[in-house]
C-alpha cells in the first residue's frame, strides 16, 4: 500500500492540501486564497471556478513539494466549508453565479418567513436546524427564484447543486465528461432538506423550499471503501487516487481530534467558532439553541450525531481591527496589544456582523461596544475582542450543559486563533475548563484524512487513531469563581444590547 493520504480542505477563506503519514505527521501542505466576495450589505459570494482553479494549484504544488506523485497516496479525503452553495451547469460545468456563502444574509427574509409560515416546526424536527440564513435550503431556493432559467433547468436535472465538496469531487472525477455528483451526510445535513433519520433527502422538507429533488446529489456515508470517484490522468493528481473520505470542516476536526466517544468534545477557531460534542448514535434535539447535526458515519457503522454551537464571528472580528478599524497590523499583533492591559477596562465588545448564531439564532442583531470610558485605549479594544471570542464559546458552552447535562472537563481546541495563547489562557479562565491544544493543529484536513484513510485500510480502526493525537499545550483555569461569574454576568448584558438595538 502507498504510504500517504492526501487531504483537501476547502475552507472559508482558503484551500489547502495536505499529505499525511501513518503517524497521521504533515509530510508537506500548500495553501491558496480566494476573494471574499461582498457586493452589497450582507451578501458574500465566492467564485467556484477560482476555488476548483485554487484547489488545483495546492494539490499539484504540495505533491511536487513532497516529490510525491499520486501512486504515493493511498487515498484522498476531502473536507470543506458546510453550507456555502454552489449551482452549475452539467452540461458547460459552468456555474451560475456565485456560490453563496454561509456567512450571507440575503435569505433573511425568506428565514423569517418559514417559521411565521409555521414550518419553523418541522424543520426543527426534521433536519435538527432552526430557519435561519446559516444554511444550504434558503441559498438554493434564492438562487432558482432569482437566476433567470436556473428553475427548469433544474427540474431537468441539468442544474446541480452542491456545497463545495460536490463542486470538487464533480470536478475531480471529470466534471462535464462524468463528473460523479455526490456529497456526504455531515454536509447534507447542514441543507436543511435532509432527514436526520432517514439519512435522506426529505420530501416535505424539500416541498417547502421548492427544490427539485433532480439537482440534488446522492448522499453517503463519510468515509466509503466504495470510493464516491477516483481522480484522472488529466486532473490535478496527474493518476488514479480514490476519493474515499468526504465531511464537512467541522465534523472532519472533531474526527482530526479523535472525538470519537460521546461526552467528547472539540471548538475550533477560525473566521468563527463551532464547539461539536458528540452525543453517539443519539439523536439529542437542541432546546437550548444548538443544531443537531451529523458528527459522521463511517462505512456501514450507524451515523454519529453531534450538538453543534455555531459562532459566526470570532477570527473574523480580529480581522475586523486589523482591516476595517487599523489597530493591528496581523492578526499575531492582537495578542501583544492585549497583552498591555491587564484587564478589559470595564469593555465588552459583541461582534454580532451577521447577526447572531447560537444559542440565540438572531440575524438581526448587530454589533456593539458597550462600556466605554476616556480611560479606555485600542490594547481594551483588542482585549475585549479576544473575550469575546471566549465569552461566545462559554454561551454555547453553557448550551450544552443544558442540552445534554454534560460539562466537558477538557475543552480540545484547533484552528487559527488557538496559537494566541492570551485567547485560550482567557479561554480557560471564562469557562473554567481545562484547555488543551494537539501537536497537529491541523485537525480539520486530518479528520478527511482519516476519514480516507479508514476506508481503504490505511488505519485499522478508531483506536489506532486515538494513538496518533498527542497534546501540545494545555491551560488552566486562573481566575476564581467571583470573577469568571462577574465577567459573565457583564457578557450577557453586552450581548442584550445588540438584542434591544434592533427592537427599539
Ligand atoms: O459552517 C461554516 C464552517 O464550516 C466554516 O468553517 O473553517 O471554513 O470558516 P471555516
């Protein structure tokens, strides 16, 4: 057997490909951006032909880095940003029109409209989402009202849709010439038109929308000894990989971070935060804010769910005082500028830019500063914006408990914003968990491997995982439960004020 997996990962604001060994050690990575599309208030779009074209580049450039070639690589998983929609044409390959992206807006209308029609209900029920512009169903029904033809065309089954993952594996498998159009059943459960229980696409749920059943891929398993497709001769792997490993980027960093018990839990931090906790073959309905969302299934095995807490903006906010407000010049500066102060001055920052996800589902909220003196300086700023990405994750946090009745005692953490280690020690410190971090960081483009991997006997089974994760770095709670409980108590009331904002 070749002794590498290669992995994609798809994300928000990049694509990377990263090889792997047995040990589950990075053997070599390349990384792209795309454009952040933002036409109007609200609205973001990416372009999927500039995200095959990036895709491409990492896959070639990281393989010749390694001097690998495809007959290296055992099999390739891919993993992506969830909910981001793309619809393409299957005759031309060409989309039509942007791809919507999750953090969009645009359908809030539409949001609302479902649960004053009372369908908020049902699809509660069935998908395990509340309506909300976060997901796939709304941006679909957006794009077949609004893009002149895009209808019949689908009704023909010439239009397709998919999130990115169907978009790569389409083009990965020969687009136009036999482009295999499928996606897996972490990202079809983030569409809100898949049945949690069936595991399929659901009729009622697909007669709200108004979404015909032909534009929609075949949904499977996350991780397939079957392969979804191989790649060609003429892609970008330049030989015949298998394609064996599909999830979306969350769940693929739970697996990276080898949750695989119930009671398990991971956040990852980047443009924003999704604490997952797996709740085993459990179907645990939210009535706390939560999602509930497929954690994975591997082959034949029952599927693994998950209560997800969604926060849409965390990293994003750092970003935010990097390019909106000048205060920093990277995101690394963020740390040393809050490092001058020893505490928040009294300033709460709630970056609610797209409204707010969970617990509270609310897109018309809006962002505030509260709290503000003389006294106050950028490094407050900066300070207030690392707590808040904590105080978020203690909402959901305190969600959990709720939901499920369990209190992680160690928090895993990955993604970006975890090597500004003020941002987990203040982590720590808001939740009064214990915080630990992995050698590899990388958990989200592991998870695919894994999941890849699994499939064609490259690893054994879970356990053998479960040997490959090693801590880096862990942090304790130093702040007592007076403090904690204050600082809280002030997050809530800042986060209260972006509520009224909109009511006045
Ligand atoms: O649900 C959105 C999420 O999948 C995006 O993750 O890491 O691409 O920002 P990321």
């Amino acid at each position: 057997m070749a002794d590498f997996v290669g992995s994609v990962d798809q994300g928000t604001t990049s694509t990377r490909f990263m090889i792997f060994d047995h040990d589950g050690t990075e053997v070599a990575r390349h990384q792209l951006e795309h454009e952040q599309i933002m036409p109007r208030s609200g609205w973001v779009e990416h372009n999927p032909l500039e995200i095959w074209e990036r895709t491409s580049a990492v896959v070639q450039t990281a393989l010749a880095k390694a001097g690998l070639t495809s007959s290296d690589l055992a099999a390739v998983g891919i993993t992506n940003q969830r909910e981001t929609t793309v619809v393409w044409d299957r005759r031309t390959g060409r989309p039509y029109g942007p791809a919507i992206v999750w953090q969009d807006t645009r359908t809030d209308r539409l949001a609302s409209r479902l649960e004053q029609d009372g369908h908020g209900d049902v699809i509660r029920e069935k998908a395990g989402l509340p309506p909300a512009t976060y997901f796939s169903g709304g941006k679909i029904a957006w794009i077949l009202e609004n893009v002149p033809g895009v209808r019949e065309a689908a009704e023909r089954g010439d239009a397709l849709f998919g999130t990115t993952d169907s978009w790569l594996v389409w083009q990965l498998t020969g687009g136009r010439r036999g482009g295999v159009h499928v996606t897996d059943v972490t990202n079809a459960s983030r569409t809100m038109l898949m049945s949690l229980e069936t595991l399929d696409w659901d009729d009622e749920l697909l007669e709200i929308f108004g979404i015909p059943r032909a534009m929609l891929p075949d949904i499977r398993p996350s991780s397939v000894s079957d392969p979804y497709g191989t790649t060609l001769e003429n892609g970008p792997f330049a030989g015949e990989v298998p394609i064996t490993g599909v999830l979306g980027d969350q769940q693929a960093a739970l697996v990276g971070q080898v949750c695989f018990s119930p009671g398990e839990a991971k956040n990852t931090y980047g443009t924003g935060n999704f604490l997952l906790l797996n709740t085993g073959t459990d179907l645990v309905r939210s009535k706390a804010g939560l999602l509930t969302t497929v954690a994975y299934q591997l082959g034949d095995d029952a599927p693994v769910y998950a209560l997800e807490g969604s926060i849409a903006v965390t990293g994003s906010a750092v970003q935010w005082l990097r390019d909106q407000l000048g205060i920093i010049s990277g995101a690394a500066q963020s740390e040393a500028l809050a490092r001058q102060v020893e505490d928040n001055g009294g300033v709460y920052f709630v970056p609610a830019f797209s409204g707010l996800f969970a617990p509270y589902w609310r897109s018309d909220a809006r962002g505030a500063i509260v709290g503000l003196s003389r006294y106050n300086t950028n490094a407050h700023l900066a300070r207030a914006t690392l707590e808040a990405i904590c105080f978020q994750s203690r909402d959901v946090a305190e969600a959990m408990r709720q939901d499920s009745g369990v209190a992680v005692d160690v928090l895993k953490v990955d993604g970006g914003v975890t090597e500004n280690e003020l941002c987990m020690q203040i982590q720590a410190d808001v939740l009064g968990t214990t915080v630990s971090r992995p050698v590899v960081a990388e958990t989200t483009a592991l998870g695919a491997a894994y999941a890849a991997g699994l499939a064609v006997g490259f690893w054994e089974s879970t356990d053998e995982l479960r040997r490959n994760w090693q801590e880096s770095k862990r942090w304790e709670p130093q702040w007592d439960d007076e403090r904690r409980e204050e600082a809280y108590g002030r997050w809530k009331k800042a986060v209260q004020r972006t509520l009224d904002w909109v009511e006045v």
